[in-house]
C-alpha cells in the first residue's frame, strides 16, 4: 500500500523482454518520487476514427496522470514510451512544454479546418502539474485566440482556475466541460483515485463553472459494476443540483496491464467485494475483463449493462439533465488575432 498511488507496483511492460522486479527490502516502500520528463512531440492534436468515441481530434499536453487512478484505460499508453502501465504511469509524467507553439502552428495552416478539439483523449489536463507548468491554460488561450470549440474532461476542480478563458469561449459557443465523477464518497474516492479533486470539490466546480455561463456537465465515469454503479443516481441528483446540464455513462473497462492491478487494488482495499465486481465486469464485458470491439466498448451488453443504461437515463429524466452537451459552434473562428491599427 501507497499513500496517494492508484498502483502500489510496475508491472511488466507488454512489449518489453526482460523486466526488473525489486524486492519489497530493496525498495523500503519508500514512496516514489514523481519525475516531470521532457516530451519533443512534433505535433500536439491526436486523430482517432472510433465510432466509440464523440470527438475526432484532442490534445494532451501531458502524457501519464499524476491522478492515479487505478482504473484508468490511459495506463497502457505509457508502455509505448518503455514504462509500465503502473506506478510509472503516475510517477513518470511526460511533459509537452511546446504544446501551446504546436497548437498554434496547427491552427495557423491553411488547411486546418475548424473542428472540436477535447481536452484531453488520454490524461487529465488539470492533473497537479497543471498547477505550475500551466501548458493546459496555454493551450486555452490559443482556442481563445482563433476561437476554436473545445471539449473539457476533467477529474480536477483546477479548471475553474481558467474561469476568465471558459467564460469567453462559452460567449463564442466553443467550449464545454465535463467534470467526471467516479463515486461520491470520499473514502473510496481517496484509495480508487487517490490525487484526484474530492467529490464535493468537483460539484463545487461544476457550481461555479455553470453559474458563470460556461456550459457544464458531469460525466458519470467509469461505473465499476458491484461497487459504484448504485451511485448513478445521487450523483446525477448532485450533479442536477449543482448546476449540471447534461451528463455522460461509461462502465469501466480494463484493458491489458490495467486488469491486473484492478484485481490487486480489489484485494488490498475491498477482498470481501472482489469477486462480486470482478464478475459483474465479466457480465459486462462478454466475459472477459476487457471487451475492445466497437459498439461495446463504451457501453457493455448484457443485463448489467443494460441496468446501468436504464438507470442513468432515469435520473437524467428525473433530475433534468440532458443526455448530450450543447452542439459548440466553428463560426466564429478565425485564422489568427487582428492587428492592432497604429493609433498615430
């Protein structure tokens, strides 16, 4: 056990031969230091064609999450940089100093065509490094500037920090945020993503973000079936409460490294419970922890699946919320900033 890690070990690289275990005396289990390591991309905006996912183009101005959760599909994406998909993906965040240039750059080609970005497909970009390196509020400020739309994921009350950015985006209807909410208790929430913003925080944020006019909403993220699942309706109730006004589901998927250290975290912080959610996943997911075909992948099968959909949709009925966010808006893009006429 970590004090505020989702993982407590590295497991093996997927594409690596030979992997270094150290013995619990070696190591001391003392508490890893997070390292912050220069990122050279080229280019800042990821494509992807899914048809799972509702945005084709996104930004990560950091790559690994210093949230931690434990859960999170993004964890596999770091054993393509030689790191594992445990501890290293929270203690080794890589970092794009040069993101904002390179957005700029994009925005200013010719042939770039004015679409959503989202902030961000793969890590949060309000995880605490945001804190001082701030590339993510950078990153806003060029959306600002060319007045290009944009999509906000977030576990972390930090994006009301941009408040003055997101106030004048929503004027041009180019943003909208999503606070993610996994569980609205506070222990569970403290060991499952442990360097995440607590729930009543996140509310907190979504309070203030929609009462400045920025459109807001909660994305009710993963639902781990057997655990928060039952939770579906309290949060959309809070969330409604708050000053939500539309709301996302997705039930948890466990891809590659990431099954694994689910099944550990389960045994170390709730093995009464384990094999209840481990089978309900399964249920889920066609059998298998991990279900990665289009079409299911976001959404399950099965009666569990087909409970979790029943039930959120319900609560948004109920509370007023609505199922998708606000359509955001290309019209009021433009190439670049107008020169300022000489006053003399």
């Amino acid at each position: 056990m970590m004090k505020g890690r989702g993982s407590a070990s590295n497991p093996p690289n997927r594409f690596e031969k030979t992997h270094r275990f150290i013995e619990e005396e070696e190591s001391g289990m003392t508490l890893p230091v997070t390292q912050f390591l220069q990122d050279c991309s080229r280019s800042i905006i990821a494509y992807n064609n899914s048809p799972d996912v509702g945005f084709e183009a996104s930004i990560n101005p950091y790559r690994g999450c210093e949230h931690g959760c434990v859960y999170c599909y993004a964890r596999p994406t770091h054993e393509y940089l030689g790191y594992s998909a445990g501890l290293d993906f929270e203690t080794k965040i890589m970092v794009k100093e040069d993101a904002p240039l390179l957005l700029r750059k994009e925005l200013q080609r010719p042939a770039w065509k004015p679409q959503v970005l989202a902030m961000s497909g793969v890590t949060d970009p309000y995880q605490p490094v945001e804190g001082k390196r701030r590339l993510t509020r950078q990153c806003l400020e060029v959306l600002l500037e060319f007045r290009n739309p944009v999509v906000i994921i977030t576990k972390n009350r930090r994006v009301v920090r941009d408040l003055d950015l997101l106030s004048e985006l929503a004027a041009f209807q180019s943003v909208a945020v999503f606070l993610s909410i996994t569980t609205l208790n506070g222990n569970l929430c403290a060991v499952l993503e442990p360097r995440t913003s607590p729930p009543d925080r996140k509310l907190e944020a979504v309070s203030i973000l929609a009462k400045a006019g920025v459109p807001t909403g909660v994305l009710v993220a993963p639902v781990i079936p057997g655990l928060t699942d039952h939770e579906i309706p309290n949060i959309l109730r809070s969330a409604a409460a708050a000053g939500a006004a539309f709301a996302g589901v997705v039930p948890l998927r466990l891809p590659y490294a990431v099954a694994p250290l689910f099944e550990t975290w389960l045994e170390r912080y709730l093995p009464d419970q384990k094999e209840k959610v481990l089978n309900r996943i399964r249920s889920v997911r066609g059998g298998k922890l991990n279900d990665p075909r289009f079409g299911s992948r976001m959404e399950g099968e099965g009666i569990f699946s087909d409970q979790i959909k029943s039930l959120f949709n319900l609560a948004c009925r109920k509370y007023g919320i609505a199922g998708r966010p606000p359509l955001l808006s290309t019209a009021h893009f433009r190439s670049s900033q107008p020169v300022q006429e000489h006053l003399f």
